[in-house]
C-alpha cells in the first residue's frame, strides 16, 4: 500500500494502545480518532490526553518551552514520511514531529549515513505535533529535540505501510543482557551512534548498558563516547538528544555529562546483580498521579491552545 498523504492524515488520528511503547511494539493499520474530552479545562486533567489530542503543529515561530521530560514546543515540522536516506516508521503514532533544528539534523545525519556504512535510517518516535507529555511511552520526547532511531539499517527498498507499522526493531542485545549479540552488532552499528554523537549540536545518545559496553571495548577512550550514555530499554534503538536551539532561553538544558569516557566504574554499575535482578520493594510504591498541565511552563498552555 503506498504512504499518502491521506494515510499520514489518518495516522494523525492517534494510537489508542495503553502501557509503554517501545521500537519494536506494532502500530495500527486502523487508526481511530480519540473521543473528546468531556471537560478538558478541568485542572485534574492529565496533560498527555490534552497533548495526545493535537493533531498538527502551531503556526508561528519555533521554539522549545520547559525541560525535555516537562515541557512543549511550538512551531514544529514534521519529518518526511520518505526521503532519499530516510523511512519514519509506525506513522499511527503521529511522532513524526519535532522542532526545525532537529527535522535539519536528522536530514544531515541520514544524508552522512551511508558514507559510515550505514544505508539510511529508520526513525522510530520523535515528539507529537506540539510535544508535552505523551499518551503511552516516553516521558521525555517533549520538547521536540529528542529523536529514535532504529537498530536496522534501511533497506534498499520503500517499505509499505504494513510494514512501517508491524516489523520489529533489531534487538542488539544478548539474552543475558551482559553485552551485545556478536551474531547481530556489526561496525556499521558502532560507526552510525559514532557519527550521530560526534555531531556539535547532540547532547546524549541513550543506548542499552551492553551497547556502552561494547563501544568502550571498541573505542574506549575517544572523547565522543562521553556522549553516549547508558540506559535500559535502548536495545532496539538508540535514542538522539539535541541540545537547546542557540538563544531560546525558555529551554532547559541538561548540565553537560560527566568528564571521561564513562567506561568504567559508572558503566559497571549497570551490570550489577542490584540492577539486573532488582528485589521487588518491600511494600508496592503507590502510582504516581499523571502530570497536569500546571506543572509545564506556563507557555505550554498557550502553545496547546493556539490554532
């Protein structure tokens, strides 16, 4: 089936599924739009149903508000669906969106690609149309900075709309998660997260603990890899983190990583028994009640209602 404007339209409609979202979870051929919400200026109003219900972008200037897990962006674009070095891949999400600065990076880093080996990228989540918090999944994603991209390399072909929205990610990982799976991590693997961490403009790059570890083993010592910062969930993916756009200063940036390749102490840490076989607490913590609007910048409010 091919991708039409029509189908991203439908896309935008939403993704009703509950519970995290990760690279390799299907998306929906049949998405539905979400009802309305019967009172939507109530205070207790979750903030990811109101931001889970903006379908397209502000109009106006670009900028991002508040902190990558607590905030908002207006004038956002989306990624083509396709171009020569790209596929965005499960278009129901709708998070195909982000600020300029990231849609012109991810172009110029999809464009660098095949030089390191890499043929084109499969971009998974980015933000939805005017960031904030998000329905199922992520909790940052938020200030349309952040971007996935897949741990498979574009193949030589368009996919088709099922596929985008039903074939999995690539587990790198071993099954005993102590490091990658030598029959499926490749140089081109370590040579496309090197690319994008060298980039001036990239903050962090999340991967899972076993990925760090391999390029420690690979590369360790190279100044890029202080970059590169361990976190489960990252087995599909790695995950790209812009920093704040030059003279917004309504975002947040993060302090910047610690000095050193972090190869050591701190990267063995992640591998400890206390961290990959936790003992459930005692006592199950109570949920924590969803984020409201009134604890994003005040913007955020302003940017959900603009036309």
């Amino acid at each position: 089936m091919p991708i039409t404007p029509r189908l991203v339209l439908a896309a935008a409609l939403s993704f009703l599924a509950g519970g995290p979202l990760q690279a390799q979870d299907r998306g929906t051929l049949t998405p539905k739009p979400l009802p309305p919400l019967a009172n939507p200026d109530d205070p207790a109003t979750p903030a990811k149903a109101l931001f889970g219900r903006a379908t397209g972008p502000t109009g106006g200037p670009a900028h991002a508000y508040g902190s990558y897990a607590k905030g908002c962006f207006s004038g956002g674009e989306a990624l083509s669906v396709d171009g020569a070095t790209w596929q965005v891949m499960r278009l129901s999400r709708n998070r195909m969106w982000g600020t300029p600065p990231l849609v012109d990076f991810l172009e110029r880093l999809a464009g660098q690609a095949p030089r390191v080996g890499w043929p084109g990228l499969l971009v998974g989540d980015m933000s939805q149309p005017r960031g904030g918090p998000m329905l199922t999944g992520h909790a940052s994603h938020q200030l349309g900075l952040d971007a996935d991209i897949w741990l498979t390399p574009m193949p030589d072909r368009r996919l088709t709309r099922a596929e985008r929205e039903e074939m999995s990610a690539t587990n790198v990982v071993r099954a005993d998660r102590l490091d990658i799976d030598p029959q499926v991590w490749t140089q081109q693997h370590h040579r496309i997260i090197r690319l994008a961490a060298e980039q001036p403009e990239v903050a962090r790059i999340f991967v899972n603990p076993a990925i760090k570890r391999a390029l420690c083993r690979e590369a360790g010592g190279s100044r890029w890899l202080s970059k590169v910062r361990p976190m489960y969930g990252h087995n599909y993916h790695f995950h790209i983190r812009l920093a704040c756009p030059a003279g917004q200063g309504a975002c947040d940036d993060q302090a910047p990583p610690p000095p050193g390749d972090g190869c050591g102490e701190e990267l063995a840490y992640w591998f400890s028994d206390a961290v990959l076989n936790p003992k459930p607490p005692k006592v199950k913590p109570k949920p924590r009640p969803p984020m409201t609007l009134a604890a994003l910048p005040a913007a955020c409010r302003a940017v959900l209602k603009a036309p």
